[in-house]
C-alpha cells in the first residue's frame, strides 16, 4: 500500500512524500523533478509555449470557447495560457487559472489566481465551467483518475475537458537521427531523465491512456490529436533549459557525468542536433447535458 500523497504543487505533481515507487519495486525519488520553484522553469515555459501554444489555442477555438466562456485552467505553470484564454473570452467571460505554485502567473493580466492542488482540493466553482484544460499536468499526479474527476466536476452540462500529456513511452529519442557520437549522447541523456521522471511515479505512457481515461470519467464526445515538434531552436532550448535544471539530479543519481552533459550542452549551442520531443497527445470529451 502506498501512503496517501501529499502534493506541493497546485497542477497535482507528486510530493516528496508520496510514497510512490519506481519500476522494480524500489522507493520512489522524492519531489516533482522539473518544479516551479527554479529559474529554468520559466526558461521551459517560454519555449512550451512557442512549441505548443499554437496547437492549444487551435483546440480551444475547435471546442468553441469565445467571448462570455468560462474557463479553468489548470496547473498553469507560466502566464501563456491563462493570457489567450482570456483574450478569446474578453471581458463578459471569466478564467481561471490555478497552480500550487503560482509564482509565474501575472495577477491582474485578465485572469483570476488562486493556489489550489488539483490532485486534493475540491473543484472550484463546480459545474459552472465551459472549459477546463490542463497541459502536461496529470501524467505526474499519483491519483490521475482522481484529479479528472476533480475537472470534470467543475464542467457545467456541455461543457467540454481538454487534457494534454506527453507519451515518452510512444517516441523517448531526443535524436531521430541516432547518426553519431553527439545523437548518440543526447539519446543516453534523454533516457536518464526518463528514469529520473519514473523514479518520481511519473506515468511515461499516460499521453495514450486519455481518451479511455476522458470516457471513464464520464465524458462523451471524446476525440484525440498528437503534436510531434522535430527540431529548431525551440526544441534546442527546451532541451538546454531542461537539462540545466535536472543536472544535479542527474549527478547525484549516477546517470551522468559532468563532462557529458558539458559536450550535450555545447553541442546544442553549436546547432549540431535535431532534437524532437515526445508527442504531446491532446485529448477532449464533453460532460453529457
């Protein structure tokens, strides 16, 4: 049995304590691996957002929100989101946008603020939302099932759930092309942060589970899409900003050593890779009127 999980971060990510375990039966490493608290936080929702905003606003359009919405978001992390949704609903809608760690959010740019941990508290407003959406939120909360429900009790009848995760498991390459010594590391890298997330209870092959998790919560209408981004700087500085931020993790845990991770990064400042990243896999389903 595994201790009830205490999360520190409003988007659910799991606690140092949560009691998870690692593949193999082994104790779980503790707290969320790429946590908000950071500087290079804000480096990686910069180039998120260049990746995948896009492909987020072209959902929301679909999914119909516009002026007068009400919209939740979840786990916000950085202000991107939380800005175009309240853009699209203007000033005769309302969002929100929540985080357990709400520190890069921007009070007062159009969107409510609160501190809420989607994986323990209650939903907000119940019933009464047009859209909630999270963006690489559940695939590292313990109780996933727990926090859809969560979402999917704030949804008004007709109102529609947008989650979106990754699927390290479907493509884990950080090079397609495994052409030589410098793709060949990035490849190694891409795998030990992989073993660190798992470590860390992440769910590797969660971004393929959403539509049957969407309809289980009780959804209907559910539908799914995949964004795949190859290369460009965006991807070259995700990379970089992400392999700063885990680099003590990565020592500590034995599975790289300084002058690897010197080479990774300068071989990514010289533009020598064409880094991809794991399909974001964009899931949504309506709550039945």
């Amino acid at each position: 049995m595994t201790a009830s999980p205490r999360t520190p971060h409003a988007d659910g990510r799991p606690d140092p304590t949560d009691g998870t375990t690692a593949p193999g039966g082994e104790p779980a490493a503790r707290g969320y691996l790429l946590d908000n608290a950071r500087k290079e936080a804000g480096e990686r929702f910069v180039w998120l957002a260049e990746l995948f905003d896009g492909v987020t606003r072209g959902h929301f359009e679909r999914l119909g929100v516009g002026a007068g919405s009400r919209c939740w978001e979840v786990g916000a992390g950085g202000p991107g989101i939380p800005e175009a949704l309240a853009a699209a609903v203007g000033p005769t809608g309302h969002v929100l946008a929540t985080d357990i760690d709400p520190s890069w959010l921007k009070t007062g740019e159009g969107y409510e603020v609160r501190r809420h941990d989607v994986a323990v508290d209650p939903a907000p407003e119940p019933g009464t939302f047009d859209l909630v959406h999270a963006r690489l939120v559940l695939v590292h909360v313990p109780d996933r099932a727990k926090a859809l429900a969560t979402m999917a009790a704030a949804l008004r009848p007709g109102g529609w759930l947008l989650i979106e995760d990754a699927d390290t498991a479907l493509q884990p390459l950080a090079c397609l092309d495994d052409s030589g010594p410098a793709q060949r590391r990035a490849n190694r890298l891409r795998d030990a942060i992989r073993e660190l997330l798992a470590r860390r209870g992440a769910d590797l092959r969660y971004g393929r589970t959403l539509p049957r998790a969407l309809r289980e919560a009780g959804l209907v209408d559910v539908a799914a899409a995949g964004a795949f981004p190859v290369g460009g700087s965006a991807c070259d500085r995700l990379e970089a900003s992400t392999i700063r931020h885990v680099r003590a993790e990565l020592l500590a845990a034995g599975l790289a050593d300084d002058a690897e991770l010197d080479a990774h990064l300068a071989a990514i400042d010289a533009g020598e890779l064409d880094l991809t990243l794991a399909p974001l896999i964009s899931a949504w389903g309506r709550r039945p009127a």
